[in-house]
C-alpha cells in the first residue's frame, strides 16, 4: 500500500469518530523570487484553526494554485473530501490534500491532547560523527557546515546537474543508488509530494537513522515510523492568525511557530490517540 493511501485510511478513522471541521481556506505565499528561500509553502485552514502545510514549489505548483486550479469548493468544504486528493494524478489536487491531510492531522493532536516535544536541533537528530557518511536528499546550505564540522562526509542527492561534483567532505550526485553505503539520512518532506518516498527508503535500509524535516511534516506519523523513518521534525504553529498573516506577506513567521522533533519511542499512536476523544 502506498503512504497515500496509509494516511487516508487513518483520517477515515478519525472521521468516523468525530465530526471534523470544514475548510476554511487556502492560503498561498507571494509569487516566488528566483533563488528566494521563503514563499515555499502554502497553508490550509480549517474551521477550527488547524492548520496544515504544503510545499508549493514544485514544477509550476504555485503558478498552478494562485490561477484557481486545485481549489475548486475549497471555502466551507469537507475537510476529508480535499484530503483525498492526495491520492490524485495532479500536482495541484495532491499539493491542495497533502495540506489537508496535515491540518486534519492536527486537529486530532489538539482534541487529544498531544504535542510533539520541541526542538532545536536542525538535523533531525542525526548526530554526525567522525567518519560517518550523512546523505542529504536536497541540497539544504545551512545545515552543510554543521555536518562537515561534525568530521562527517556528506552525500548530497539532487536533482540539479549542474551542482554535479565533488568540493572537500562534499558529494553531490544525481544516482540514489549512492545512498546506499549513507550511515545516516536527512531528507525533506517533499519525498511525500514527488512519489519517491518508498524508493528512496529502499534505498536507506543501511542507515541508522532517517530523519524526514520539514514544515509540510506534519502528517500522521505512523506510516513513516512503520516504514523505517526514524525522526519527524516540523513546525508547530502556536499563533495560526499571526503565522498565516507571515505566510502570506513572504516574512518571516518563526516566531509564530515552534519547531519540534519526534520520534516512534515518543509517539503514544494514531489510535491511541483516537481513544482520547
């Protein structure tokens, strides 16, 4: 079965035992800028204030977005019914649902009571070591100094060629094949949007830990932990009207949201979560 089609099958859990909220609305980011790191992300809200997270910048997706398509009988609409389109052929539909599916997911975490614990670690809780080889599944800038300055070898995989090559403990390839001989894995939540989530785990069976980051990870967590992802790190958004407001003027919005990272030993499970409600 596919994560898809996990997910989907645990939100029909939750609908069968509550009454969910309605969509509120879709909220998209300013076009994009060229090299631009912000306006990634698109947010859907619900009635209730849950508020999910997608990414917006693959292929033409936010160009796709902003012109209407995905967004049919969005305001006041059912929750589960744009969450199915995830399971859709098109981008725009499985962008749209991949943010419902997040926004319902927090919905049961707040009518349960859980949160995730914070944090502030930045890689997901790989902890590199001397000597280790870290695969990174998209090239994150940031977080390079960190690793190398650990004495661990970086294995980047992109999809750009002309990053291509190889600059002192730095690798960037287009072969996951690669991936292969990595101890540990930092990958982003577009692996939930691009259809490669199963094939690059596949290709991860080495690796200790496989540390899955991002805004747009918050979806049920069981079928990733089951599938052998060893930490999820998101946002928490704590002051959804502020964080949206950010979202939508492309400014900054960390101070509207925390960052949290959980892994299987700190997750009580999707249905004992339901048996709180």
């Amino acid at each position: 079965m596919s994560f898809a089609t996990d997910a989907l099958s645990l939100l029909d859990d939750l609908a069968a035992r509550t009454p969910l909220p309605g969509v509120r609305g879709l909220h998209l980011p300013p076009p994009p800028q060229p090299g631009g790191t912000r306006g990634e992300f698109c947010a859907l809200e619900l009635d209730d204030g849950s508020i999910g997270l997608s990414y917006v910048l693959l292929g033409d997706t936010w160009a796709g977005l902003s012109a209407g398509r995905g967004r049919s009988a969005l305001e006041g609409g059912n929750a589960m019914a744009v969450a199915r389109g995830y399971a859709s052929a098109d981008p725009y539909e499985r962008t749209v649902g991949f943010a419902a599916i997040n926004a319902l997911t927090r919905c049961l975490f707040d009518r349960a009571g859980f949160a995730p614990p914070a944090s502030g670690d930045s890689v997901g809780a790989l902890d590199p070591q001397p000597g280790e080889l870290i695969g990174m599944i998209g090239y994150f800038t940031p977080l390079v100094p960190r690793i190398v300055a650990c004495g661990a070898r970086l294995l980047v995989l992109e999809l750009r060629p002309d990053l291509v090559g190889e600059s002192g403990a730095v690798r960037v390839t287009l072969d996951d094949r690669e991936l292969e001989g990595c101890d540990k894995v930092l990958a982003t939540g577009t692996l939930l949007l691009n259809d490669t989530l199963d094939r690059v785990l596949a290709r991860c069976r080495r690796a200790s830990r496989f540390a899955m980051i991002g805004p747009s990870v918050g979806c049920p967590p069981d079928p990733l932990f089951a599938r052998g992802v060893t930490v999820l790190g998101g946002s928490w958004v704590n002051r959804g009207p502020q964080y949206l407001d950010a979202l939508r003027g492309g400014r900054p919005s960390a101070d509207f949201a925390t960052k949290f990272a959980l892994a299987a030993a700190d997750y009580p499970g999707w249905h004992a979560l339901l048996a709180r409600l």
